[in-house]
C-alpha cells in the first residue's frame, strides 16, 4: 500500500459516540501509512462538498450500509479536505433532528410512559418496558466506547479497514436475513433482548460495521419481524446521536463561527436533516415488502472494490 496522507477526519454515529467521551485535547490519528489531523475548522470545504457530505450522512446514517464506513471511504477516494468536526458535529444533529421529526409521537409516547412507570414503580405498561428497554441496550456501546476508545480511534482513518468492515456488515445482514424468524413484535422487547441488541451496537462503534444493520439483523436473529426490529434499531439511535451531538454543539459554540462556516455548517444540517427523514421513511416502507439482501450485496461489493484495489 502507497504512503498517502488523508485528510479526512471521519465522523458518522458511531465515531461521535466515541469522541463524546474524550476529555482529552484532539488527537492525531495515524497508523504506517495515513495520517488524518483534526482541526475544529476543517479544511476548505465548499458548500457543494457540505451538501453532498450531508446527504451521505443522512443517508448512510440510517441505511444498513455504515455511515462512518462511507465517511471513511468517500472522501478518501475523492481526495477532498477535511470537513473538520465542527461539520461533522452539525451534521449529526441535522439526523437527529430527521428522527426525531419521524418519531416525534413514539418518542414522546415512550417518553411519558417511562415517566409514570417511576412514578409507580411498575412495569406492566408495554410502552414503559420498551422505553426502559432502549436505556438499556444503550448501556454497552456507552461501555465500550469509554474503554476501548483508543482502539477504535486507531480504525478511523483507515479506509481498507472501514471496507473490511463492510464485508462484516453484509455478513450480518445475510445471517439476520437466513436465520430470522421474524414473528416478535416490538413490544415483546424483554431486557435480555436489549442487551444483546445493544452488544451488536456497541461493536458498530467501527468504522464500516453499520450501526443500523447490525441492530437490525440482531432483532432478526432474536426472532423480531423486520419492520419491528428496523423500528427498534432507529428509535435505539436517538440517545446516542443526542449525548455525542449536543456535546460536540458545545464545542462549537465555544470555539465560535464566522459567517462563511455558518452558510457551509447550514448546509451541510440542512441536507442531513432532510435526507435523513426520506431514508427512514424510505428503509420502513421497504422493509415490509422486501427482505435486506440488496444492503448486503452492496456491502460486500464496495467492501471488495476497495479491498483489491479497484477503487484506490
């Protein structure tokens, strides 16, 4: 492999999750032959560039296919600057936004019962048990995205890694597909459940290995019909996206923009936000009439194009 400096500093989910919990000044990613600096600025991103990186954000964010292995790769083989994080931070809250505009009347539905079941200190409410059941599959990638954050750092900057990762998601996603008896519920969420599902979250923390597949082909494996477990996956993304994003928004407001990086951070959540939305509307309405096969041949595919070299 050629000695080439990337300059692009992934971000994506699972890469925010991480750095949400870095208490240290920003650090230098670099393995033998790729360095990738962070800068909070970024480089001299174009508002074109903001766009087309947000809509691979909201995108990828939601489809089984990784966002942080898309943001990886793209980039790397288009040889653009880096964004910066305070671009990929505004971006991740344009996909918070898309989710929480979907799910606005789940969430404050779930929200509610989880609040009258401390109060009664009961759990017979089924809106109640999935409420507490997403706190609790969010527990482990929390976990292990505290101790095994220098690890994965060492991932992100890596684009052979993020595509072999790939391969990692399309398997998945077959196995989800072939063992899955798809006859649960979502309701039928039990704590046990979550924890697994959260298990296979907490593993999305690398790049390439897609935080929604793996969600999703869990609950299949568990037995969840698709739709059911696809729902679960998204509603299960909002804490994160929430803790990793508000806590890099902090670090943007205290660094301070001018007017030019607030056009490109503008556009750049616009077009997240708006992708974002069409893509979990567009998974939902595809999940009940088609299995995941497609998701998984495109992972394998572009995996392998970048593996060999096809790609470079």
């Amino acid at each position: 492999m050629r000695a080439t400096k990337l300059r692009y500093a992934p971000s994506g989910l699972d890469y925010t999750l991480v750095r949400a919990f870095d208490k240290r000044t920003l650090a230098v990613l670099f393995d033998a032959d790729m360095i990738a600096p962070f800068v909070p600025g970024g480089g001299n991103v174009t508002l074109w560039q903001a766009i087309l990186l947000g809509i691979l954000q909201g995108t990828t964010e939601f489809l089984p296919v990784s966002s942080s292995g898309h943001l990886v790769i793209v980039p790397y083989l288009l040889a653009w600057p880096d964004p910066g994080l305070t671009l990929n931070a505004i971006m991740h809250l344009g996909t918070l936004v898309a989710i929480l505009a979907y799910f606005w009347s789940d969430l404050w539905r779930l929200a509610h019962a989880a609040l009258v079941s401390l109060h009664r200190r009961q759990l017979d409410d089924p809106d109640a048990r999935l409420a507490w059941a997403i706190v609790v599959a969010t527990i482990p990638g929390v976990v292990l995205g505290v101790l095994l954050q220098d690890f994965f750092e060492r991932l992100f900057g890596m684009p052979r890694a993020a595509a072999g990762f790939l391969l990692g998601t399309a398997a998945l996603l077959i196995i989800g597909e072939y063992l899955g008896k798809r006859e649960l519920p979502i309701k039928a969420m039990s704590f046990g459940h979550a924890v697994c599902i959260g298990l296979a979250q907490a593993l999305a923390i690398v790049p390439g290995l897609s935080r929604s597949g793996s969600t999703i082909a869990a609950g299949l494996m568990l037995g969840y019909r698709r739709e059911d477990a696809t729902r679960f996956s998204f509603l299960l993304s909002v804490p994160i996206v929430l803790g990793g994003g508000l806590y890099e928004l902090l670090k943007v407001v205290r660094a301070g923009l001018g007017v030019v990086e607030l056009q490109i951070l503008g556009v750049g959540f616009l077009a997240s936000a708006v992708t974002g939305y069409f893509a979990i509307a567009g998974l939902l309405l595809l999940v009940r009439r088609r299995s995941l096969w497609p998701f998984a041949f495109y992972c394998a595919t572009f995996g392998l194009l970048v593996l060999t070299g096809v790609l470079a």
